[in-house]
C-alpha cells in the first residue's frame, strides 16, 4: 500500500486543473455525474497525495520527538520536521466538499480553522464550512459563516447562493424579515446559482403561506402556474400547497367551493407528479372531508404504496375505518401508525378510545 502512495504524480497540468478547484463549484461540478469521472479521478487522486504527505509529516514529527527524546543522541542527529501550510488543509477540504463527502471536508476544514489565526479573511474557506454546516442542519453555524462571507468580501462570486440559503435557513428559524430580505435578493442576482428563479419564486410564496399571509402566497403560487417554463416538479408542489391551502384556510372562501378547488388541486398535482405519495394522502384527507369515503380509501392506499412510511396516513385510514364502524380495521391501522412514529400523539389517542 505505501508503494502504490509513493507512485501518487499529478502533472503540471493536472495541478493546474487542481488549482482552480474549490468551495465555488459545489453544486456546479457534479463529480458524481457520469460526464465528470475523469475529474472525479482527478480530485480523489489529489485527495489521496494530499493525505500521503500530511502522514508523512505527522510521521516525520514523531520521529523528530523520539530523537529529542534520546539524551544521547549528538546534535548532528537532528532533523527538521516537514512544514504544512494550514491552506492544504483548507484545500483538502473543499475537494471533500466536492466530492460530497462532508464529513471529511468539516475534519479538514476545522483543522484549518485552527491553524490559521485569520482564517476569517479566506471567503472560500468560510463559504465552504457554510455549506458543509447546512448539509449537516447547524443552521446557527451555518447562518455565522455566511455571514461572514458577506462581511469580508460582499461583491463575493458566489454571493447569489448565500444570499439564497441565508433564505431558507431564516424561514425555518420563522425570522421571516430575514427570510424574505436574502430570497429577494437571490431572486434579482443575475450570477449563476444553483437554483431556478422559478424555485427562488415558490420559496418566496412558500415563506408567504408559512407566516400566514394566505393572500400573497395565492396570489404568488397562481403567478408561478402560468409560467409556460415551469417544469412539472415545481407545478406538483405548488398545487399541492395551493391545495392543501384551499382545505385548510377558511378566508379562502366559501367551505365547499374551497373543498373543490382542494380537490382539483391536488388531482392536479398528482397528474404531474404520480408518484407523491404526500399529495396522495392529502387528497384523501380532502375526500374524507367531504364524505366521499371511497375515495379517500383508494387516495390514502395509493399513497400508502408511493410512501409507505407514513404514519400520518395510516392514522388516517384509522379515522375512516372507525367512521364506518370497523374497530378492528381501526385498530390495526392505528398500530401500524405508532409502529412507523411511535410519537404520533393522534394515533395513541385513537388507540386509547
């Protein structure tokens, strides 16, 4: 194995290629992709020379501490250890990144943070800790190093994706100013960005429905659907939302035009995505609403096949179950619920009745 290291050799052209290489291109340069296997090869070969030599180092350190060691040794004897710039560090851990292996590109980057008193000036390092912390959920250390981004360079190349997941972090932390302010400015960033201005625009009704401004975020999902671009994953969340807004929103209008248009929503939405095993469950939430308990059986097993997992439609079925007068049939829908969520509070208490 350490022969098969020791013929690690990046040529000045693959070094050039490396060089050029870092927190940037995550969720540009798809290295998974088939189309980039040779620069995936590339980058894992790099990972695996970088690595070689920080052992070599940690080794040759060791060694320098077992001569010190050795009170008779002659001062001839001595030998320098091998100097790391903290910045391979840093390095190694935006190719981890790349390579989405997160947990190596946090180990990595965190030894360079300690490294390195100002690793605060380096917005590469600090954008890819971010995302590394996003993909982790920490969003309080997530949101710190964004910031930081913007703070030391604020005309940063990659701004348009920290502005966008500055967004989206604020509107589950419900800071929804905040929220608002970094998706709009997402939204008129003309730079690259890894997301669609159709998907900036459903995030942006979306923060609207989640804060309770029901207008606005009709008003914004409707806009979305007439979009002639809007490709069919997007219009299967949108009137999934829309849907599931017009059940549950009295303001909306009137309880049975609001049923209906639920209804025709959510139909809509299963059309372009037959495999949601969420809007199916919602659709059948929506029949059982209005009494239609056929259909909201065969909604519920639909999505009980797309989604199987899902204790909330199992509690569900429970519910129509007992409605007809099948406690036995209630009964074991309600445990295969607590079996799949054994928090799911409904579905203890139905078992308790």
């Amino acid at each position: 194995m350490a022969q098969e290291t020791d013929d690690i050799n990046l040529t000045p052209q693959e070094l050039q290629v490396l060089s050029e290489l870092d927190s940037r291109q995550f969720g540009f340069l798809k290295l998974n992709s088939p189309e980039q296997s040779k620069k995936k090869e590339l980058v894992v070969k790099a990972v695996k020379y970088l690595e070689r030599m920080l052992v070599q180092a940690q080794e040759q350190k060791q060694r320098n501490k077992t001569l010190q060691k050795d009170e008779a040794k002659s001062p001839e004897s001595s030998s320098k250890d091998i100097n790391i710039d903290p910045k391979t560090y840093c390095k190694l851990g935006h190719f981890h990144l790349l390579l989405e292996d997160y947990s190596k590109a946090m180990s990595a980057y965190q030894k360079f943070f300690k490294l390195k008193p100002d690793h605060w000036k380096d917005a590469n390092f600090l954008y890819g800790q971010g995302l590394v912390y996003f993909h982790f959920n920490a969003f309080q250390w997530a949101i710190k190093a964004f910031q930081q981004v913007l703070y030391v360079e604020p005309s940063y190349s990659r701004a348009n994706e920290v502005h966008l997941r500055l967004g989206l972090m604020f509107k589950v932390n419900n800071d929804w100013e905040s929220a608002l302010k970094h998706l709009q400015l997402s939204l008129i960033d003309t730079s690259p960005s890894t997301f669609s201005k159709l998907e900036i625009k459903f995030h942006i009704a979306h923060l609207y429905e989640v804060q309770g401004k029901y207008k606005a975020a009709k008003d914004n999902y409707e806009q979305l659907l007439k979009d002639k671009e809007l490709p069919t994953h997007l219009k299967a969340d949108i009137c999934r939302q829309l849907g599931w807004m017009y059940h549950c929103v009295e303001t909306l209008g009137e309880k049975s035009s609001r049923e209906n248009l639920a209804i025709h929503c959510l139909q809509k939405s299963i059309e372009a995505d037959p495999k949601s095993g969420q809007s199916l469950y919602l659709l059948g939430r929506c029949y059982a609403s209005v009494g239609k308990v056929h259909d909201a059986f065969i909604a519920y097993r639909n999505s009980v096949e797309k989604s199987e997992g899902n204790a909330d439609t199992w509690c569900s079925i429970g519910v129509l179950y007992q409605q007809q007068n099948q406690p036995m049939d209630a009964l074991q829908a309600y445990i295969c619920a607590v079996q799949l969520d054994k928090s799911h509070s409904a579905a203890w208490t139905n078992l308790g009745i």
